[in-house]
C-alpha cells in the first residue's frame, strides 16, 4: 500500500509538471493573439487566451511555490520592477479621471493594468524555474508556428476560400487580411500587422535569449524574419535594427556546409533565372513588387500622416500644466483625433511614448522610459529587445502588448542570457 501511495504521489507530480510546463508553452506562444475571441464577440471584450492562460498559468505555479514552502526569491531588480509597475498601474487608472470618455477610459485601464499586473505575476512566478530558457525556446516556436498557421489561413480568406470570420462553437476566429497594393500584410494571430510584425520580432529574441545554439533554432528564426518582412511593418522594420545589432549571431553559424543546402539553393537560383527570363514573368514580378519600394519612401501617405499625428501628440500633452503631468485619460486619445480617424474608437497617435505623456502624462512616461532604458546597460539579446521595444513606440503604440511586458519582466527579474555551447535538456520541476 505505501508503494502504491508512493507511486501514485510521484505519477500526480508528473502530470502536474506536464500540465505546468505545457500551460507556460502555450501562455507565451499566444501572447497577443487577439484574432481569437473566446466569447465569439458577445462579450464586452474581445477574451483572449492570454487572460485565459494566464490566470490558469498563475494559479499552478503559485500553487507549486506554496506547496514547495517556499515563495519566488526575488532580487533587488524584481522589488524594483514590482514597484514602479504598479505605479505605473496606479497612474494610469488614476488618468482615467480626467477623462472626457470615462467609460471607454476605465475600461481600457483596467485591461492595461490587468494585463501588466498578470504578465508580472505570471514572470516572477516561472523565471526561477531550471527550464525556463527550454520554456521560453518552445513557446516562442510554437508562437511563430502559430503565427505561420494564422497567415496561411488568412491568406486563404483572401482568395475567397474562408470566411473573413470563422466561428468554432462559441469561440470566433477573425481571418481578415488585409493588402498594400497587391501583397498580402500577414499578421498572424495578430488583427493588426504592426503588432503582429513585432510579436513575431520578440518571439525571435526570446529565442536568441534562450540559446542560440538549441535545436533548430535558425530554422525558426527564419520563420521570424519572414513574418516579420511579410507584414510590411515599418514600425518593426526599423525596431529589428538594434536586435539585429546585438544578436549573438556567431553562435548561430552551422558547423558544416551540407551538401544538400548547396544543391537546394542552387536549383532554386536556377529556378528564378530560369523564371526571370521571361519577360511577362519580369513584368509580373514589377507589377507586384513596386508597392514595397513605397514602403522605404518617406513621403508616402501613411508616413505623413505619422508626423502630422506627432504634431498632434506634442500639441495634446502641451495644452496645459495639468495635461502634461496627468495626461487627458488613459486610452482616450481617439477623442481628440476625430478629424484623422472618424468614428473609429480605436484611433490613436501611433507612438507609444507620445500616447503615454498625453493620456497617462509625464510621470508615467517617465516611469515607462525607466523599465525600458534602465535594463539596456546590461549586455546580451534582451538589450536589444528593448532597444527594439523602445524603437518600436517611436513609430507605433506597443505598450498595451503583452509580450513587451515579459521582456521587460524578465529584463528586471535577473534573468540571464543561455551561456555559449551545447545545451543540456532541462529537468521536469516537481
């Protein structure tokens, strides 16, 4: 009887360490996922399986650490991060206030505070973990491999083969797709291209963070640039240059040339010639591909309209004292762009540093530039990603993402770069 009590014990801590393992997996590949809607749009919120997972995800590995007997340890950088994040918080509920849209504002608050407070609660529960690098490298793979799942069926609604919407019992599925010219902006799980650009962007350095040197690790981060050139993002064009700057790309060189890679490459450069000498098929290419040159071009419509948005940005946080310090209400900024964006709710000043000074105001911009600027003195891939997430809201609005809040969860928590060399397998945690 005690060996069948024993036996059985050590059967529930497997399967309570596979379902743990397989739940932090899962919370980190479909961080952002918001083409997903549980509620199938009959909810007062579109509810993604981040709120899902991670509430799941927090209650078993609190769980875990309570039965251990022991809480997560934190350093000095965790109580740090703990505390200006919910000073953060704090600031931008207390924006929503001052707010002309109180409803709108309050809500939008809590979600960005629920969502701060739940990555940081999920973060410190799991960055002590021994697997936690192995944690990250698959659920950023399985993020990307989701995210090339997403684009495929977003293509195929595109053609006309898939709805726009596809509803699986009570949960809907948006496939909208969305185009510039004649190419296809693919976005993943991602509604939107800029963020679905930039998830797959920190999907590849969470990767890079968790060793370069795993198993097929260059292969996924392939799949990474390709998602990130495929959702003709300028915003994550320009957040890659820093990445690209600090990634430990001499840990990724392959240690032999295979003879195999060299004949694939060759048949596929005598494909192209052979393609390429037609001269329907050279006009086809330039209809096709003309539009992305606009993409590089500084005087194109949309890139305009980013600068004049700016102006309005700086005139908004400016208008007066209390403004400047106390902004005009968290997620509010829509109602003082009307004449950019007309009835559209979810408007906004495309820079995530300027929408924080005019609706949080300068306090909480100032909290924000300290949890992304302070991590960067320390060397590695994350000094990058946040270069990159700092890069990324000059242009765009990428603070409300989940996946900004971990990297710079993990940046605070003393959470190090995976050493150089081969990579042992990681043990199950009880």
């Amino acid at each position: 009887m005690q060996t069948g009590g024993v036996e059985g014990g050590a059967t529930r801590r497997y399967c309570s360490s596979v379902l743990s393992r397989a739940l932090i997996i899962a919370w980190i590949a479909t961080l952002g996922a918001d083409r997903i809607d549980l509620l199938g749009g009959r909810g007062p919120i579109v509810l993604q399986l981040f709120h899902v997972l991670t509430a799941a995800v927090a209650v078993v590995e609190w769980r875990r650490h309570l039965r251990a007997g022991r809480l997560p340890a934190l350093s000095g950088g965790g109580r740090v991060f703990i505390a200006m994040a919910l000073a953060l918080v704090t600031l931008a509920l207390f924006s929503v206030l001052r707010s002309v849209d109180f409803e709108t504002s309050l809500g939008r608050g809590l979600l960005f505070s629920a969502m701060v407070v739940g990555v940081g609660v999920v973060a410190t529960a799991i960055v002590g973990r021994p697997d936690i690098r192995e944690l990250l490298a698959r659920g950023a793979a399985w993020g990307l491999g989701l995210a090339v799942l997403g684009a495929a069926l977003q293509v195929l609604a595109l053609l006309g083969v898939l709805p726009s919407t596809a509803e699986l019992g009570p949960v809907a599925v948006n496939l909208e797709a969305y185009t510039y010219g004649a190419l296809p902006r693919l976005s993943g799980l991602t509604a939107d291209m800029n963020r679905g650009g930039q998830i797959a962007l920190m999907h590849g350095a969470l990767l890079l963070f968790a060793g370069a040197e795993r198993r097929h690790t260059r292969g996924w981060l392939l799949v990474a640039a390709l998602l990130v050139l495929g959702s003709l993002s300028r915003s994550t064009w320009l957040a890659s240059l820093p990445l690209l700057a600090v990634a430990p790309w001499t840990s990724l060189r392959a240690a032999t040339w295979r003879w195999g890679r060299a004949a694939a490459l060759g048949a596929a450069t005598l494909l192209c010639a052979a393609a390429l000498a037609s001269p329907r098929a050279v006009r086809s290419v330039e209809a096709t591909v003309a539009p992305l040159a606009a993409r590089f071009d500084p005087s194109e419509g949309s890139a305009s309209a980013h600068a004049a948005l700016w102006v309005r940005g700086v005139e908004i946080a400016t208008r007066d004292i209390p403004t400047t310090l106390l902004g005009i209400g968290f997620g509010s900024s829509f109602r003082e762009l009307t004449d950019f964006f007309a009835g559209n709710r979810y408007g906004n000043l495309h820079s995530g540093w300027l929408a924080l000074w005019a609706e949080t105001g300068v306090f909480a911009l100032g909290l924000v530039a300290l949890l992304v600027f302070v991590p960067t003195r320390l060397p590695g891939t994350l000094r990058g990603a946040l270069l990159a997430i700092a890069v990324y809201n000059v242009f765009y609005v990428g603070m409300g993402d989940p996946i900004t809040w971990l990297v710079i969860a993990l940046a605070w928590l003393g959470l190090r770069e995976a050493p150089a060399g081969p990579v042992a397998p990681a043990e199950l945690v009880a």
